[in-house]
C-alpha cells in the first residue's frame, strides 16, 4: 500500500503488532497495556512553545505513551513538565524527530519565524512532515502559512482548540488525508476532535466561537445596565433568566435546525421581535443609555428569524450595485432601475456608488446612513433626507425617538435653517401614512 506520509507505514506496522498482541474479549479486541517501548515504530510527535496550551497538550501526549520532544526559547518552560524528558534546542531539532510538530507561539510573526527561520522546522528535509497550528491568528496568515509549508512539501492544519466538561476540544481544518494521518495523535491531545473542512476553517471556527462569546457578553452587559438603571438588583436579574430562553448555544442549534416556518408565522415573530427591541430602544434613550447592539439587531432581526445567512456580495457590479440598493432603500428598489438606455450618472450610481462604495464592508448600512443624514442634513436637500429616511424606517433601522434626535444635532453644526428643513423631512417621514408605505414598498 503507498502512504502520502512515511510515518503511516510505521504506524500500521506497529497497529497490526498489537492487533496479534490483543486479546478477544466479548466479541471485540481489547489491546493489552503497552509500556514506552512497545510505541517503537509509532507516529513521533513534537511540541514548539510551551505556554498554556503547548504545555497542556505536552502532558496529554505524555500521559498517552506518546512522549514528545519539546522546544521553548524559554528554558524555563521545560521545568512544569516533569513527565516530557526530551527538550531540543532548535525547533529544527524537533522537526528531524518528529512526524507531526504541535505549534504553540503567540501570533502569525511568530509562527512564521518558527517556520522559517534560521534553524526553523522546514529548513530540515522533512517530506511529509506535519504541523498543527493551534495559535491564533487572522485567517489570512493561516493560508500564508499552510503555502509556505506545501513549499517544503510539508502540511499545516489549522486548530480551534478550547476546554470542554470532558477535556480538549479540538476542531481540525486541512487536508482529509493528513487529518486522517494523524488521528491517533489528535485522540490523544483532545476529548473530542471535529474536522471542519480545508486549511483555514478551524479559524473561521474560531473566529464565530469567538463572536457568540464577545457580543453575548456584550448583549448582557447591555441588558444588566438596562435592569440596573431601572432599580431591579443583578441577584434578581438571574433568578429571572435563570432556565429561560437566553442560552446562547441553544438558540443557535434552532437556526440552524429548525423547520421552515410558514411566512405568515415569521413575520409574527419578526414583527414581535422589532417591536420589544422599539421598546428597549425607547426605554434606553429615556434612560440616558447606549444600546447599539440592540440598535443593529432590530435592523437585522428579520434575516435572523428567517435563518438567512449573509453571503459574500454579488461579484458582477451591476447586479451587486441593485442588491445594495434593495439593503438600502428596502426590497425592490433595485429594480426600479431600468436594465438598458440609462444615462452615464445613472450607471455610475448603481456600478460605483451602490456596487463599490455602499456594499464596502467595515461600516454597516446604518453607519453610512447617518453619514449621508448628516451631509445631506448641510445641503438642505430635503428630497434626499426623504429618500434616506423612507430607506431607514424600510430597515428598522432606527425609532422615530430616535429619529427626532437627528435635527436637534444638526441645527448645532449646521445651523437652524438646515435644522428646520431636516425636521420636517423626519415629520413627514414619520406620518403613520409614509411609515406604512416605507414598510410596504421600501419607497
């Protein structure tokens, strides 16, 4: 049989040793305890960085028969791991022992160093080695990476490792292959292994593990100010969430396992939705406080209630430019934009400005809409502030207390004149007449 990684041939040498070393029992093979010795011939392991979860995941290979030989430009890294024996004074040293090399530093310069520097794991020939990254880093600097190694004919997975009730929780992105390759030792570092896709997914993992826990804590931070400010006590707040519907992880399992609803029933909930946020809006801005997560999640509460995912935008520019137009201005708008015969401004409206500008990422749609407010506010240009305002309430994006705050800041930087035009705008935008048509049409 051909193995892509040498060390597979020794691995299934040793595998089928101890499966004529077993014993039957009930049916089904139970391997005998193995001394060190007996892992002659097993896949070698390395570790590069010994901080928290280098060290961690030294001790589990240690206490797994699998002792690694460990490298740290600190030496004393070396004395928390009385069970680890072997330390090397290059990672290079480690690579030349080593079949699959745990990498643990601090950041991507780091990695890179480790990788590529003098007396680095890939300045050896080493075909076939293998190297976990388990440090975090953008996902661009992943991708960088793993070239850097196929170079040196070498593979990098990418890891989102955490703790769980079990132990280690690991999730592995690279190669299937080599995520196959290296099994047994992924076994041995953590409780439970997941392998999420190509190189670079186990960060994106990462990277939304991180978002739940960041805005969660940030959307409780906003509710506990919301609760403090009205007198109810932080031990009374818990007692009233405690078991409730709250529980981040829970409501993500029911979007992402949930029945389709019937149109009807989610724009129920959606409508609800906006209209409990309205009110913690409402309430915040009487009380004096900040609630902009609460401001984003009423704009968007409808693609969180109907499970859809944002995709990346279009890549033609015309059809991109439309698209943007309908998140600005609400669904339908884009079409209302002639396919053929419009003028030089008209294209360039919808090819730069919606397509190019607009659909920028880094602000959302209601940052830029203010920005246009405000600039639109100076120019005195009511039938502009019309056109964004009916955009904003299509959106949800703001209250109408909200709204009212608009004028008030402009007559201070921009003068009465101009504050006088932007309030009737926001008045007339406001009539029950113009918000009923701005929730139908986006008009």
């Amino acid at each position: 049989m051909h193995y892509a990684y040498p060390f597979l041939r020794r691995e299934a040498a040793r595998e089928h040793r101890t499966r004529r070393s077993s014993c039957r029992v009930a049916g089904r093979y139970r391997h005998r305890p193995r001394s060190g010795s007996a892992m002659t011939g097993a896949v070698r392991c390395g570790v590069v960085g010994l901080g928290e979860i280098g060290a961690r995941v030294a001790a589990c290979l240690a206490r797994h028969g699998r002792t690694p030989i460990v490298y740290d430009v600190r030496r004393s890294a070396y004395h928390g791991l009385p069970e680890v024996a072997e330390h090397a004074t290059s990672p290079a040293l480690v690579a030349a022992d080593s079949d699959v090399v745990m990498l643990a530093v601090g950041d991507a310069d780091q990695a890179r160093a480790v990788l590529t520097g003098a007396d680095g794991l890939l300045t050896g020939d080493r075909p076939g080695l293998v190297v976990v990254l388990l440090t975090t880093m953008p996902v661009r600097d992943v991708h960088a990476l793993a070239a850097l190694c196929r170079q040196h004919d070498a593979t990098l997975l990418d890891t989102d490792i955490t703790d769980a009730p079990t132990g280690l929780a690991l999730a592995v992105g690279g190669p299937d292959e080599a995520v196959r390759a290296i099994a047994p030792i992924l076994d041995d570092v953590a409780a439970s292994v997941v392998h999420c896709g190509p190189v670079g997914t186990a960060t994106v993992i990462r990277l939304a593990r991180t978002m739940i826990r960041h805005v969660t804590q940030s959307a409780v931070h906003e509710a506990r100010s919301l609760a403090t400010a009205a007198g109810i006590s932080d031990e009374h707040l818990v007692q009233a969430l405690t078991g409730g519907d709250t529980d981040p992880l829970r409501l993500l399992k029911a979007q992402t396992t949930a029945d389709t609803a019937t149109t009807e029933r989610l724009d129920r909930v959606t409508d609800r939705a906006r209209d409990d946020l309205a009110a913690v809006q409402d309430f915040a801005g009487d009380l004096g406080l900040e609630v902009p997560l609460t401001d984003i999640t009423r704009a968007k509460v409808g693609e969180v209630y109907a499970g859809t995912v944002a995709a990346p935008p279009p890549r033609d520019r015309d059809v991109r430019g439309r698209a943007m137009m309908d998140r600005v201005y609400g669904p339908g708008f884009g079409a209302r934009i002639p396919a053929t015969g419009n003028s030089p401004l008209t294209e360039d409206i919808v090819t730069h400005l919606f397509a190019d500008v607009w659909a920028r990422g880094h602000l959302t749609v209601r940052d830029r809409r203010l920005l246009v407010l405000g600039i639109t506010a100076t120019l005195g240009r009511t039938d502009l502030l019309d056109v964004q305002l009916h955009g904003a309430l299509a959106n949800n994006e703001f209250t109408p207390a909200q709204l009212d705050e608009i004028p008030l800041l402009v007559s201070s930087y921009a003068g009465v004149g101009n504050a006088t035009l932007c309030n009737a705008a926001v008045r007339t935008a406001l009539t029950p007449a113009t918000r009923l048509a701005s929730a139908v049409t986006g008009a």
